[in-house]
C-alpha cells in the first residue's frame, strides 16, 4: 500500500510522530493523596501539595510507578531501573508550582514497540522512544464569566504517561491505529481508562513531509487533540498545506500549531523563536527512583493477555484472519464478548467467522445506531451464540436472522422464544415447499416457458418469488434443488 500524496509537481512522504499523554488510572495523585475522579467540583480535591503551597514537599505514589512499568511491558519497552524526576519549568496560571514534575534525561521506561495491523492483513512495528511519567497541569476555565478566567486545580498533579514515538508514522490512517492500539493494550493493563473524550488520552501530533529518499523536513506540532477523528483530519490538512508551500518555493517553520475543529485548520500557536526554554535540572525534593529488578518481574509475570496475544490465540484456536483478529481484539470489551459467545457453547467454536459477522457488523450497526457500547449490550453473549446456531442448524435463515436480532436488541428475548412466537421457524418440509413451487411455477407460465429456452439467469427469479411465498421461511437450499428440479422435469 503505497502512502504517497500527489501534490501539483511532485510525490511526498508523510512524516508523523507522536507524544501521547495518557492519565494513569490511580485513586489518588502522583505526589499527594488527593483524589482523581474525573468532573467533581471545581477545586475540590486540591491538597497543599497540588496548591503549592511554601514547603510543601511531594511524596512519589508507588501504585502510578507500578502503572508506568506494567504501562512500559505492555509497549515491549526496557523498564529502567534508575531514573530521576526533574522540574520543567515555565509560568502558567493553572501551573501554581511554576514548574512541572517531569522526567527528561532518564525516563522510566526507555526503547520498545508497538504493532499496527491493516485492513489488507499485513502489519507494521512502531518504535516507542520512551515513556515517562510527569504531573498533569490544572485548567483555566474561561467559559465561567465574561470578564475572568477561572482556575481549577483538581487535575493539577494528577500522574501522566508521556510515550514517544518515532517518526515512523507515514500516514494519517496509521496514525489513527497507532493511537487505538496504545489505549487498547493501556485499558487491557488497566492503567488508564482511555476515555478520550474526558481527556484521559490525548496527543500531540509532529508532522512534516519530504520527497521519498529525501531527510527528513522540518515539522509542525499540533498540540493537544483528543479524538481520534481530530486527529486525522488536522493531520490531512496540515500535510496538504505543508506540501503547498514547499511546491511554491516556501519553507515550513517548525511552529507549535492549534487546531480549529469547527473549521477543520490548523493554526500557529508559537513559532520556533518563542519556544520556551524549560531549564531542566532535577528536582531537589525527589530522590532518583530505582526499582528492584525483583519488583519488575512481580509486574511482568502479573500482566494480563494482551491483543497482541489474544490475537494469536484467535488466528491459530479460532481459524481467524489477521485482520478480523485485530479488530476483535482492538477492544477489551468486544474481545470479552465474542470469547464468552465461544465458550457458550461447543459447536460455536466451528461457526467462529460466522460469529464475527454477526457481532461485527449486526450487532455492532445496532448499538451504533443508539450509541450504546458492548458492555451494555441489551443482547447477551449467550443469546447471539443461539441466534448464530439457529442459523448455522438451518432453523432460520439469514435474512429472518436480521429480524430475530433486532427484536432480541429491543426486547432483551431470547431468540428462541422469538422465533417460537412469532412462527419463523424454517420450512424444510419438502411437500410444503414442492407445494409453493408448484403455485409459482403455474403463475409464471411466460418465463417458465422462457427460462427453458435457454435463460438459465431466471431461476434466480423463481426462487426469489417463492421464497417471498413463503415469507421468507423456505429453507433456501431445500427450496433451489426442488426449483431445478421440477424445471428440468419440463425439459
Ligand atoms: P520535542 O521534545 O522538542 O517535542 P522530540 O525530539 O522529543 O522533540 O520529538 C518529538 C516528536 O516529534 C517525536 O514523536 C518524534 O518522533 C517526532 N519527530 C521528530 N522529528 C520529526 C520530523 N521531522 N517529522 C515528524 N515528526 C518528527
Ligand atoms: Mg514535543
């Protein structure tokens, strides 16, 4: 799959690399014991410490450690053993320290991967940089009175993972399942919630292009996007108005952008010239953090299967294609879901593919449809795992399938019941089905006459009517071998 972009002279090469923050799920703060439950009151779990208030001094949460380097093992990354917080600063009204509690020359996790799969069934690998973990920033709220900006403190030291990527993103598709796969293994380790929308992953996004073979350009980073769907599109634009300027003889200045959702650009923020000059140098009230080999390998052998590896049980204990497996997997709750549908009953495990279908795209286009996610799915497991066996047994088929789904979606029935009450049981009594056959044949004089001179392509119009005869209740295989049958008998 080629990624190349067309511009007006020339081909380019998107060049993309990511920093994700991603809120360790932890009750309390990196350095206090306040609380961190998302939209309480305004200032209402602040303790001194989040205040900084004069000397006050931090105390390292070890469970947001142990997030970090359950986080790092998820990523494939070296855990370090030995690193060391430091103050980044700069002022800011919602910063009351004037600093941020940060990690910069040795992070707590160094080097690792991450693989990214596609549609076609192919893959790639992600380098990771490192991840390290910093203190979260409070938030102005400008939106509170006309003429003042208020300021929050709840999320002012709550713990954050920073992970890095390499610059080997090449598009904005990828991108994108770059971003789902590291809030999908983060929520399987269960050290963030990945809610997006409430800010609990978000990232910056570099970006530059060049000519293919070419070093790489100079990038813009777009700061602070929280969906997905943002993400892609200010990428889109961004690499469409980078390719502009460089075909018209400009060069791109490495500026710090904004992006606009409601009008889809992206704008300067800063430019390189007004980049602050954070003056690292490691926070005097914190001790170096070294681990204990021991502690890290009670982490990795506590780590739950991971897509990557649930993926491999799928592909080699369920027959599944790469991608199907990947998609299943990509959420926790989806893949929860399909295994207890699985394991619900022996002979399921024949129909896998079939199941995916069913879950993927019926069921899955019923809860988008009322935006309801799986895990409240008004259809169990268990009643998908029958509904898939009527079908595959020939009860019912397919099409009667679609209508039992949605009555099973609205009235949490189960599908047997359904079928049972409203009579779309399967006819698979020969007599029965000769009998429609005979009635439809007898009423399409003209085009029987015609299919026997030679129009082979009508048969699919006596099946079609006396299957609508038979209000869609004809087993369909039954029904095309009667049909051929008596036509051939007219030869
Ligand atoms: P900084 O700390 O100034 O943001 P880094 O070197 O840590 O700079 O890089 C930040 C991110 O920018 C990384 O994810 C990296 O992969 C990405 N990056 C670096 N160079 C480029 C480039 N030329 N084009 C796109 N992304 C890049
Ligand atoms: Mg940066």
């Amino acid at each position: 799959m080629s990624n190349l972009i067309k511009g007006k002279k020339h081909e380019w090469e998107t060049v993309i690399g990511l920093e994700i923050h991603a809120q360790v799920k932890s009750n309390s703060k990196l350095f206090s014991n306040s609380s961190t439950v998302f939209g309480s009151k305004p200032n209402s779990q602040v303790s001194l410490v989040d205040a900084a208030m004069p000397g006050m001094l931090p105390v390292i949460n070890r469970y947001c450690i142990e997030q970090a380097v359950k986080s790092g093992i998820g990523l494939n990354a070296k855990i370090n053993n030995h690193s060391v917080f430091d103050r980044k600063n700069y002022f800011y009204a919602d910063l009351p320290q004037g600093y941020q509690i940060s990690q910069y020359k040795y992070p707590i996790v160094g080097e690792g991967k991450v693989t990214i799969d596609f549609k076609d069934g192919t893959s790639k690998d992600i380098r990771i940089v490192r991840l390290h973990l910093e203190q979260d920033a409070g938030k102005s709220l400008h939106d509170q009175n006309p003429t003042k900006t208020y300021v929050d403190l709840n999320r002012s030291g709550v713990a954050l993972m920073e992970i890095v990527s390499e610059p080997d993103i090449r598009s904005a598709d990828e991108a994108g399942l770059y971003i789902s796969k590291i809030r999908s293994i983060l929520m399987y380790l269960d050290t963030c919630d990945g809610n997006m929308q409430e800010g609990s992953l978000r990232a910056d996004v570099n970006i530059s292009v060049r000519k293919p073979g070419d070093d790489y350009g100079t990038r813009c980073e777009i700061k602070n996007l929280n969906s997905i769907k943002f993400i892609k599109q200010a990428i889109n634009y961004e690499v469409k108005r980078q390719i502009e300027v460089l075909e018209e003889g400009g060069v791109i200045e490495q500026n710090t952008l904004l992006f606009n959702t409601s009008s889809g650009k992206t704008s300067p923020m800063r430019s390189k010239e007004e980049a602050h000059d954070y003056r690292y140098f490691p926070d005097p009230d914190l001790l170096p953090l070294d681990i204990n080999q021991e502690d890290i390998d009670k982490l990795k052998n506590a780590i739950p299967e991971l897509p990557d590896d649930r993926k491999t049980r799928y592909i080699s204990d369920y027959n599944l294609s790469n991608y199907d497996a990947s998609v299943l997997t990509s959420d926790k709750y989806v893949s929860d879901y399909y295994d207890t549908i699985i394991e619900s009953d022996k002979t399921l495990k024949d129909s896998s593919k079939i199941v995916v279908n069913w879950l993927t795209s019926e069921l899955f286009s019923l809860l988008n449809d009322k935006n309801i996610q799986i895990n409240n799915s008004p259809v169990t497991p268990q009643n998908l795992g029958k509904l898939v066996k009527l079908i595959t047994e020939d009860i019912i088929s397919g099409k009667i399938a679609k209508e039992v789904l949605v009555e099973m979606f609205n009235t949490k029935q189960d599908p047997e019941k359904i079928i049972e009450k409203k009579g779309l049981k399967q006819v698979t009594n020969t007599s029965e089905i000769e009998t429609i056959v005979d009635e439809v044949l007898k009423e399409n004089q003209i085009i029987v006459d015609q299919y026997l001179s030679g129009k082979d392509k009508l048969l699919g119009f006596f099946v079609g009517q006396s299957m609508k005869k038979s209000q869609g209740k004809a087993n369909p295989k039954i029904l095309n071998e009667i049909i051929k049958i008596k036509l051939s008998k007219k030869k």
